[in-house]
C-alpha cells in the first residue's frame, strides 16, 4: 500500500483532514503490525508531508500527464501500447554517438571504447516473482546476459539492483542474490556492484519486492537487428521460458513446470556461437521474449525495413514439452508469451553450420522462417498460406488475472495521441532545462 498515494487521493475527493487521517490509521493497522498510537502519529506525519509537498508548479515540481494509465496502456505488456511507449524514448533522449542506440530498438546498446564494442544492457525482474526471489534473482540474470550475447558480446560483468518494501523480510535481499549468483558462478560473469532500497522508503508498506540486473559485454562483431538482410533466413533454438514461463506455472497451478525454466540453455547456446567462426557470418540475434515470437519479429522487421516470414512448421516443437502441454491446456497462445529461445538471422549458406555449432552445446535449433523485400511487416505462412503475425495489445494473458484485464477499454488511437503529447512535452522541459545550464556554464 503506498500511503502517500491514498493521502493525495482523499485530498483530491475533498475529504477533511481528520477523515484522511483516521482511515489512514486504519489501513496501516491492517497492514503493519505496530500499536495504534504509533499507526496515528504516523498517519498525521504522512499527511503533513503530502501537504508540504503539493501546489508546487514549474519544471521541477510538475509534469504534462497524458491522462493514460500504465496499466490500461499496456506498457510493461509487451504488447502494441508498450512498444509505442518504447518508440518515445529516442527523441527524448535524442541524438548520440553510440554505435546502437535506443532509436535502432535492441536488446542493448553499444558504444565504442579503446577499439572495442563495449555493450550495456539492463533487465527488470518479473512482477510477480515479489514472493520468490531465488526465481526473481536466476531468471532476471539470465535474461539481462542473453541481451549482451545476442549483440555478438561476451558478458564480462554484472551489476544488481534490489528495492524491498518497508515490511519485507531483509532476506529476500540474500534469495535474489542467490538466484543472481547461481548464474554469474557457472557463466563465470562477475557480478561486482549493486543497489539495495526501499520501495518508497517509508511510504509503501507492504513487502513487495522489485529490483533489475544489468550486464556489461565486449564485442568486435555485432549482431544487431538493424544488420537483417533480404535473403536470410531465420533459425531458433528450442525454449522452455524463463520468468514469464515461471509465473504462469506457479500462479495456474503447475509448480512442477517451474524446474523445467532452471536451465542455461540458451546463454551455452551463445557461447558456442561465440566460440566459433561461425559468428561472423551471423547478421543479428535476439531472445524470444518481448511478446513471444509475434512481438519481436513485428520490432526486428520493422528496425530492418523488411518483411520477416515465419514458419509455423518447426516452431512447436521447439517449445519444452511439458511448458506447451501447460500452455495448451491454459489456452495460451505459445507465440505471444516469451519462452527464452534463440533466433538467429543469417545468410541460408550458413544455417547448417550454425545449427552444427548449437548442436554441439547439446542443444536443438532448427530453421522457422526467411526475410524479404517488403514493408515493414511481419507473416507467418501456415500450409502455405501467409497470414497477419503481429503482437497483440498485451502479450498472451498467462495468469488468471491477466486474463481478467487483457482487454483494453479505451479508445488505443486517442491514448497514443494523448501518450506522444506527453513525450512531446518532456522533450521540451529538457531543451530548457539544457539552456538553462549552458547559461551557467
């Protein structure tokens, strides 16, 4: 519960100060275990702050809000609202000189440092992993290496960041480093630097947990989306999921699949590549995660200005066994969830090695589609036929209540419009925030 957040609510309804301070009392009694006298004193300090803290304007104090809530935007979804979102980044940001930035849409970014790539890259823990933190920690690492690998790069360094809420246990800190250092012991990828908070400091109570890993790479050949040729074809490697994967068995009832996403199949898979002189041959990789096969063929054929052909043949079987039979049974579609598998594009002259190379890691890779000339699109071709293969507004609903809020109530257009209004309007707070400063110095 985030106390401030309910302080400024009841303040907005008109409520008196005595009413907000009262049922504030009793919501953090509900929540905390602490004696009434100090859930009161609290409460009124919590009110005080919000007061103290409110009817400030100017750049500093205030933002153009876009009336669009995160939620019902699909940000975080991986799903069409949450690649726009995403698309707003760049002319925030702006210009750069790195090598791959965040307008070419990658799994990293590059720059280039003493005649090296230098790759960087970041990766937010699933949501709902909160009460399992050994799963949170493994999967969140091995997921932020297989973004410095399919940019062509051997990780040399990790880096961890954790936030608990203020009633979480202090162990969950040393469950999710577990889980972390599980995958940094047998990459031998150090992990040597790190956060740790508080969700909100004294503001959410509750023992929520959150936190990110981000990975540091070196590479002389890259592997980017942008490099996807006409011409090339596509390979994948078998999946069996990681976090997404780990959550759908636990909260519909299928722990037992959970064992089946501890594995180090695909960062083993990039290491044979890596390994080899097959890699120069390699045009661009990526990880089957943002919104399933659909989502991440959409943003690579779109970032290489280039029609990208799946083939439905090959693909279900390359999903683990016992994760399709879960995700048949629960009617979800295996193509919109991620299940951690890696696409290869490359010229079809070096498919065969390529798969030899993975094969030799004891893991499978088969082919699943080709690129064209083209717009900017993405098909699948089942029993010959070409359909539409595009994401969908949120990724496959995996658990019971992403099945209950799938579906989008708004109108999506007017939200893009009201989105990019507010993106538009933060490029502009920091053009003059910038002049500002260059008055300074």
């Amino acid at each position: 519960m985030d106390v401030e957040e309910f302080a400024r609510r009841e303040i907005a309804r008109g409520a008196d100060e005595e009413t907000i301070v009262k049922k504030l009392k009793e919501n953090i009694l509900e929540i905390k275990d602490c004696n009434p006298d100090y859930a009161l004193r609290f409460a009124r300090a919590v009110l005080q702050e919000v007061k103290n803290s409110s009817g400030h304007s100017g750049d500093f104090f205030s933002y153009k809000k876009s009336g669009v809530k995160m939620g019902e935007f699909g940000v975080g979804s991986r799903g069409t609202g949450d690649f726009f979102a995403h698309r707003q980044f760049p002319k925030i940001i702006g210009t750069s000189n790195a090598d791959v930035g965040v307008d070419d849409m990658d799994d990293a970014g590059v720059v280039q440092a003493g005649g090296r790539y230098i790759i960087t890259t970041v990766d937010g823990m699933h949501s709902r992993l909160s009460d399992f933190p050994f799963l949170a920690g493994f999967h969140v690492t091995r997921a932020t290496l297989r973004d410095a690998y399919v940019m062509g790069a051997k990780p040399v360094a990790l880096i961890s960041d954790i936030h608990v809420a203020d009633d979480g246990d202090v162990s969950k800190l040393f469950d999710y480093t577990a889980g972390i250092s599980v995958v940094s012991e047998m990459m031998n990828v150090p992990l040597v630097s790190g956060s740790t908070l508080r969700i909100g400091g004294d503001m959410v109570l509750g023992d929520r947990m959150t936190g990110c890993v981000g990975a540091v790479g070196v590479a002389e050949h890259l592997t980017k989306r942008s490099a996807t040729k006409p011409g090339d074809v596509l390979l994948m490697t078998e999946g069996a999921g990681g976090g997404t994967i780990a959550t759908a068995a636990i909260y519909s009832g299928y722990p037992g699949v959970v064992e089946k996403t501890i594995n180090l199949s695909f960062l083993k898979a990039c290491e044979a590549i890596l390994a080899s002189d097959v890699l120069c041959e390699i045009h661009s990789m990526t990880d089957v995660t943002n919104g399933g096969l659909r989502g991440d063929v959409y943003e690579m054929a779109e970032t290489a200005k280039c029609r990208i052909v799946i083939e439905e043949e090959n693909l279900r079987s390359l999903v683990e066994p016992e994760v399709l039979k879960m995700l048949d049974a629960l009617d979800i579609d295996y193509l919109g969830v991620s299940l951690d598998a890696l696409l290869v594009v490359a010229p079809p002259q070096a498919a065969e090695k390529i798969i030899d190379v993975v094969k030799s890691a004891g893991i499978v890779m088969k082919k699943v589609g080709y690129v064209v000339e083209g717009p900017s699109d993405s098909k699948i071709q089942i029993n010959g036929e070409l359909k539409e293969f595009v994401p969908s507004f949120r990724e496959s609903a995996y658990t019971p209540v992403k099945k209950v809020v799938d579906k989008s109530r708004r109108d999506f257009d007017e939200m893009k419009r009201q989105v990019e209004l507010s993106a538009d309007a933060a490029v502009e707070k920091k053009m003059r925030v910038i002049e500002i400063l260059k008055k300074r110095y």
